[in-house]
C-alpha cells in the first residue's frame, strides 16, 4: 500500500492544511508555524483509527497533551471556536483508493476525559463504505459483524476498531499495519546515553531514545559486516572516529563510579587512540553519533514502526554530517518501505534529500497574515537545479523564513 494524502482542518495553528505525501516528508520553516503540530496531527489520526483519542493513547505517540481548548484553532479572526476537529488520508493499493476521514469532539468547558467521534467515513474509490461510516454526533451506531449480528457502537471508539479482524476490513490491513504504532520520536542525549530513564518506552527503541543499545545489538552482525540492510562501513563513515561499535556490560574502567547505567551500553572503538586505552560507553561518546544511531536505527529496525516522525532531525549534529545522515536515512527508509515525518532547522540537511525522487517530499511551513499555517511543496525546477537547497532556504527563495 502507498499513502498518498494527509489533511488537518481546525487543529492548532492548522486551521486548513492539506498536502501529497512521501515515503520521506520533510518540514521547514519559522519556530512556532506548526512543524510539530502536522506531526502530532498525524498521530492524533493514528489514535483514531486504532484505538481511543484520550491522552494515554496520545501519549504514547509522542503528542503532546493539552485540553479541547489548547488542540482547537482559536483565531481573532474567528468569532468562535470550531466544535471538531477534522483529520483525512488517503492511501491506495494495487486495485484501488481509499480515504479515511474523522471528526472529533470535545467540550471546551467541560471537556471529558476521552474525544467523541463526531462522524466519521471510509471511502473506496471515492464512495462510501456505508457500514463502515457514520453521521455527525451519534450516541451509538447500529453495525452487523460478519455473522451478520447487530451490536452497538460507541462514540468514544473508532468504527475501524470493530472490524480490524474481520472481512469487512481485511482489504484496509496494510493500513493498520502501517498506521498502529506511529510516534513521535524526541531524543534526548542523556537517555540516549543510559543515564536517564525513558517513560516512553516502544519497541523496539524509547520515544526519547532510550534502550538504544539493545536496538543496535539487535541490527549489527559482525559476521556479516552489517548493520541491518546498510553496510557497517557506510556507518563507520559517517561516524569517522569509530574504529569499532559493540553492545555489552558497563566496564568499570569506562564509566565513572556513580554514574547510572543500564543492563548493556554502546561500547565505541576510538580508532585513533593507543590499544589498552581507546575504548569508551555512550556516557563519554559524542552526542553527535548517538543521534545518527537513533535516526538509522528508526529507519532500519524491522521492529521499529512503518511509519513514525522525529522533530528536530538535526539534533547535536554537525552540518555536514546532518547532511550526510540524512541522505543515508532516505535511502534506508524507502528501501525498507516505511514512511517518515521530519522536521528540521538546520539548512544543510536539504543538501542531502534528492527531490528529483517522487518518494522525497520537502514543504516549508509559514504564518499567513491571519496566523493560519500555510504548506507549500518545494517543487524541482531549474532555479532549484542551479543553486543547493540550503542557499535557497537561507535566501529566502523557499519560505520558511522568519522577517527579520
């Protein structure tokens, strides 16, 4: 299955957002025009159709909590608050298209622990599924199962939740393959390094990075030369100082006495310090590579989901090296057939995506004189084939810029 289009109504700064997707999907622009917020809307989308919104569900997919009255537009342009908020995509398969859209609800004054489906439609081929769609602000909905015995829906869960295992919805699998464990993913150094506790644990790698060492363990094959499909060469390229990557125990001699650890630590070979001596833990490592290991890690583990989002790709990286990272990342996310949301500030990160690749979709995001957030898709033309997508961006030739 390939997904094909996302739109956001009323969300946030998102008061009307609706673009083409790519296996890689890269967001650029000012600080507070809403880069995260598509990305969280993707994963209050991922909640609707696999679960309940409320926020353990959200949580769990790296939203950010907040109340009906925070997740709503709220514009002075606009007298009053909208009573829903809207999410669509649409995805294809070999024989046909499909398109799943939802409208939630929450009281601002009185807001309830979890959001009513307001209505809420599936699509094939542009017409409407009828047992798998329903009318606005319904209690309960009547269906039949499969043996055709009436049961009640409720309006605090998804249609799409009954029927996950039945006929009905065994044409939409991939979808909920794709779709179900979608996050958010927002590193951070000291849990990538072992001495902080990730409470947002996922397999097979924590939202803020945490077991990060089980997750190389589980993709490097010495014998092999491997880390999972990419080349350990191509790795220890990007990280040039590392001789050797290893998963084991804490050794005393490499993490000082009072330093939290956990059961196993990423062990880096310095090929350029004496023998005896050139062995040091993620503890002492660059932060540097532990972001590239992170990043690689979502786009080649076979646990890790098909489709997930990082905000702030760039993290601790150097430009260049951030460049090179994400090239790889793009090679290894549409070989391996999942779906990433990115954002970054970082300008030579672009240098590295091939936009001449239809899978490789770059947006900038900006704030139109109302405050609604704006997409635009940065289309390849013969301005982009003479200058370097980082120029351009500083330039101000793609958007995405603050005036200042």
């Amino acid at each position: 299955m390939k997904l094909t289009r996302f739109a956001v109504n009323n969300y946030k700064a998102l008061k009307e957002i609706d673009f083409e997707l790519g296996s890689v999907n890269i967001f650029i622009g000012t600080n507070g025009v809403g880069k995260s917020s598509v990305l969280e809307a993707i994963g209050i989308l991922s909640a609707s159709v696999n679960d309940r919104v409320d926020d353990e569900s959200l949580y769990r997919r790296g939203v950010r909590l907040g109340t009906p009255k925070l997740y709503k537009s709220s514009f002075k342009s606009i007298d009053r608050l909208p009573n829903t908020i809207e999410f669509a995509i649409d995805w294809s398969d070999e024989e046909s298209n499909y398109g799943y859209k939802v409208n939630l609800s929450n009281s601002t004054d009185n807001p309830e622990p979890c959001w009513s489906y307001f209505s809420e439609s599936l699509t094939k081929d542009g017409i409407n599924i009828p047992e798998l769609t329903r009318g606005q602000s319904p209690k309960s909905v009547s269906l039949n199962n499969k043996e055709n015995n009436s049961f009640d829906v409720d309006k605090y869960r998804g249609i799409l939740t009954f029927f996950k295992n039945t006929s009905k919805t065994a044409f939409i699998s991939g979808f909920y393959d794709m779709f179900k464990d979608y996050a958010v993913y927002t590193p951070s150094t000291d849990m990538l390094r072992g001495v902080s506790i990730d409470v947002s644990q996922k397999r097979p790698i924590g939202l803020h990075g945490g077991r990060l060492a089980e997750a190389i363990s589980d993709l490097m094959n010495v014998n092999d030369d491997m880390f999972g499909t990419m080349d350990v060469e191509d790795l220890y390229e990007l990280l040039d100082w590392v001789k050797e990557i290893e998963i084991g125990k804490p050794q005393k001699d490499m993490v000082p006495t009072g330093v939290p650890t956990p059961q196993r630590v990423i062990q880096f070979t310095d090929k350029y310090m004496k023998p005896g001596n050139d062995r040091l833990s993620s503890y002492d490592a660059s932060e540097g590579a532990l972001y590239v290991l992170f990043v690689l890690t979502l786009s080649l583990h076979p646990y890790a989901p098909k489709a997930f989002a990082i905000d702030n790709f760039d993290q601790a990286m150097n430009p260049r090296l951030a460049r090179a990272t994400m090239k790889c990342f793009c090679e290894n996310v549409i070989a391996n057939n999942k779906y990433a949301f990115v954002t970054t500030h970082n300008p030579l990160v672009l240098d590295g995506l091939d936009l001449l690749n239809p899978q490789i979709k770059l947006f900038t995001m900006d704030r139109t004189k109302n405050g609604f957030a704006s997409i635009t898709p940065v289309q390849v033309d013969e301005k982009l084939s003479k200058s370097s997508l980082s120029t351009l961006w500083l330039s101000g030739a793609l958007g995405g810029v603050p005036n200042l």
